[in-house]
C-alpha cells in the first residue's frame, strides 16, 4: 500500500512498524520530488538524524522499497535511484546512456494510462502477480551530454 494510504489507515491496523530512520527518509521523499541516489538521502537524513550511517541508509531504502512505499530504479551508472510512490501513475523514466541520470517524461494521456493498466493487471493476474507500480524505461541522451558530444 503506498505510504500517504498507510499513514491514513496502516498505522491504526499496526502494519508495518515506522522506526525513525523509516519515517525520517519517508519525510525526506515526501519534500524532494525527484530521484534521489541513497548519497543524495544519506545527506538530507543526516540534518534530522546526526547519527544515522550510511548502512541504515541502505538498509532502509531497501526495507521501504520492500514495503512498496518507494520505487528503487538503477540507471546506466550502475547506480540506483529513488523515489515516492505515488498512486494511479505510471512513471515514465528516460534515462540518459551518457551520464546516467534519471529524468521523468510528463505523464501519459489517461486514457492510456488506463488502457496499459487494464492490459498489464490482466496478464499479471493470469501469472497470479500483484503489481504494485508501473515503469516506462526510454534509454538517450540528456540535453547536457547532447551538448558535450
Ligand atoms: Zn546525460
Ligand atoms: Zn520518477
């Protein structure tokens, strides 16, 4: 369930318990747009939590990624990215070949959206998968290394 559906209603049902670090970088997320690489969080933690380490960082991200409250996504760089999940939206990453970050398109029509909703639930359940998330992956070049080339 994403986080904002959790902090409404999760938390009453004790579903999942939220340490400090897990509510700290779920706050982090809810004030950054964007993707962040766990260096990126690890920085912005450390404001709210001076003693937080990188390994809590990691094991964090992970737990929340597990929890479906974030979508991990690891680019050309090898490095991986995160970011909030957010209801009814499927995310459309371009990712750049050169330099590897991570870029959102604007959303698709809606009526796409739906239409690829309907399409892809339907063979998961045929496989007995829930989907959590929707991600559109376009691989070129980003307007600086366009520059640069
Ligand atoms: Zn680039
Ligand atoms: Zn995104």
């Amino acid at each position: 369930m994403p986080y904002r559906r959790w902090k409404r209603h999760g938390h009453r049902h004790g579903m999942h318990r939220m340490t400090e670090p897990r509510r700290c970088i779920m706050k982090i997320f809810e004030e950054n747009a964007g993707h962040l690489s766990a260096e990126e969080v690890f920085m912005l933690a450390n404001r709210y939590l001076p003693n937080i380490g990188m390994a809590t960082v990691y094991r964090t991200l992970d737990i929340l990624s597990q929890m479906n409250y974030i979508n991990k996504i690891v680019s050309y760089d090898g490095r991986a990215r995160y970011e909030l999940v957010r209801d009814n939206k499927i995310h459309t990453h371009l990712f750049c070949v050169n330099c590897g970050r991570v870029f959102e398109l604007p959303s698709l029509s809606e009526d796409l959206i739906e239409r690829l909703k309907k399409d892809i639930n339907g063979n998961a359940e045929n496989m007995g998968i829930d989907v959590h998330s929707f991600d559109v992956r376009i691989q070129g070049l980003c307007p600086e290394c366009k520059k640069n080339k």
